[in-house]
C-alpha cells in the first residue's frame, strides 16, 4: 500500500522584502505546497501594504503582519506556531531571497524518509554564471567557524543525498514531529548563528541531517537585508556577539575565540568592517560591541545597534 501524500506547507519570514518575497511565491506557484504563512517583521507600512497587494494574488497565502521585529528565529517559531504541523506535516522554511527551481519541493520531500531534516543545493550567481553557495557544511566550535562545502563550485559532484553536521537557515525542511523535538529557534539569538545552534542541538537529539544536490534554489545572497553599503552594523554586530554564544552553549571555551584557535578569526570579523565602502567605523563599533557582549554572554535584544 502506497504511503499517504504528506501535507507540505511553507514558512517565510520577512521584513522590508515585498518583492523578493512576490519572486519566491511565482516561483512556488507550481509547486506541491498546500499553503504558505508568511510573518513581516514590523516592515514600513508601505511595504506592509505592497505585501496584502502580492499576498492577494495567491489563495493559499496567509500573513501575519507583526508589531516588532522578533528578528529570524523569532519569526520562523511565529510562523510554525501559526502553521502548528502534524507531526507528519512537512514545512519549509525559505528566506525570502530565495527561488525554487521545479521539482525540487518533490524531491526534498522524498528525502525526508532518510533524514530528520534536509536542505537543497543553494546557488547564487546567474544562470549562465552559476556558482554554488552551500552545499553541505561543518561546524567548528574551537575556532567559531562555520565552513559551506562546495562554496564558489559551479556544479554538484553528486546527485545523491548525502549527510552533513550543518543546514543553514535558508531553506530548511523537516516534519512537524522534528519541529517539536528541537523545540525550535532560539529567539534571543535574533540574528545570524540561530541555525548553526539549531543544527547542533539536532545533531545532539540524534536527528540526521542531510542535503539533497538534486533539489535546487536560487540565493540572492544578503537579498533580504540592508546590501546598498556592504554589510550592516546589524551584522557585525550579531555575527560577533552570536558566535560566542553558540560557542558557549554548545561546551566550548570561549576564551579560544579571543586567544586561542579562534584569535585569527576573531580578528578578521572585527577587521573587515574597516574594509566597508562607507559607515566602516560605525560598523566597527558594532561589531565590537557585539564582541564585548559575547564574551560577557549577555542575551538580551539591543534596542538599537
């Protein structure tokens, strides 16, 4: 007897992204998906009226339009608590500046009867000048570092699904029983780190994760945040103070980070805002502040980096 069809359902989080989330929908609207909740992070009231416009368009869309930013992993517990998923409900998490290319929804689907949770090939660059963004990746705690196998490749070496240590937060999918066994997100993360922390703790349960090369979407990389000058203060700010966190939560001493295996790439985080095109020392300030909460572990939420 065939199994039952599994019921997949989507979920999206945005902020300030209107038309990249219009390009994601069109880019969903034949694939198996049987509706799609959206959570707006507290975007401008014009993109919150643009996005009831794209909405609109779609019969199985939904929208919750929040009051505050409750920032990534905020937002995808918003959207899976709206979606509460049967434990064999399927979800899948994309970021806004993603396209799916068809037939990958079948495929990803297929592979959850081998792995807890899977991800798709994520590809960036053009058609004609494709280059490959993740395709796997590993995780480091002594140094802090997070590696994307395959990064820059312009092709897949194999079709088959293969196992990993590390999903990124872009395009992961897993059922509703997964979903409850990690017990999601951690929310005071807000920012960048959250899905190397939920890839940990998966692996720590027991659950397998695996990355299916013949399923593929498209990335436009850093799409859905602030790309007009580089990268944000946002950014520094939360890529310095979440990797030492992650870092502590999961057992590793911190103080690797600052003068041991991780000096180095401690280092290059807190140089590279001097690099920036412009706001390179407001940059390197936030990133240095984000350091400084790291190593005192402090979690709450700034109100303004």
């Amino acid at each position: 007897m065939a199994e039952p069809k599994r019921s997949t359902k989507v979920a999206i989080v945005c902020y300030n992204s209107s038309e990249l989330v219009e390009a994601l929908l069109q880019s969903l609207k034949n694939e198996p998906i049987e509706n799609i909740v959206i959570v707006d992070n507290a975007s401008t009231p014009s993109q919150r009226s643009e996005l009831e416009r794209v909405v609109g368009e779609h019969e199985n869309v939904k929208v919750e339009f929040g009051s505050q930013n409750l920032g990534f992993g905020g937002g995808v517990n918003k959207a899976l608590a709206l979606i509460d998923p049967a434990d064999d409900d399927v979800v899948w998490v994309l970021n806004p500046d993603t396209l799916v290319s068809p037939g990958s929804t079948s495929l990803m689907v297929e592979a959850l009867s081998t792995f807890d949770i899977v991800s798709p090939t994520i590809m960036m660059g053009t058609a004609d000048e494709p280059k490959i963004w993740y395709r796997g990746g590993t995780v480091s705690l002594p140094t802090g570092t997070v590696r994307h196998l395959g990064l820059g490749a312009t092709s897949n070496r194999t079709e088959s699904p293969f196992a990993t240590e590390f999903v990124t937060g872009a395009a992961p999918m897993f059922t509703g029983s997964t979903w409850r066994k990690t017990s999601g997100f951690r929310s005071e993360l807000f920012l960048y780190w959250e899905d190397v922390d939920w890839s940990l703790r998966a692996g720590g349960l027991g659950l397998t994760l695996g990355v299916v090369p013949a399923a593929v979407i498209w990335h436009l990389v850093g799409g859905s945040g602030d790309t007009t000058g580089g990268k944000s203060a946002t950014y520094y700010y939360y890529m310095q103070r979440n990797r030492f966190l992650v870092v502590a939560d999961h057992g590793s001493p911190t103080l690797s980070l600052l003068f041991g295996r991780g000096m180095l790439e401690t280092a290059r985080l807190s140089a590279r805002p001097l690099k920036e095109s412009n706001g390179r020392f407001v940059k390197f300030r936030a990133g240095l502040r984000g350091l400084i909460a790291g190593a005192r572990r402090r979690r709450p939420v700034p109100s303004g980096v």
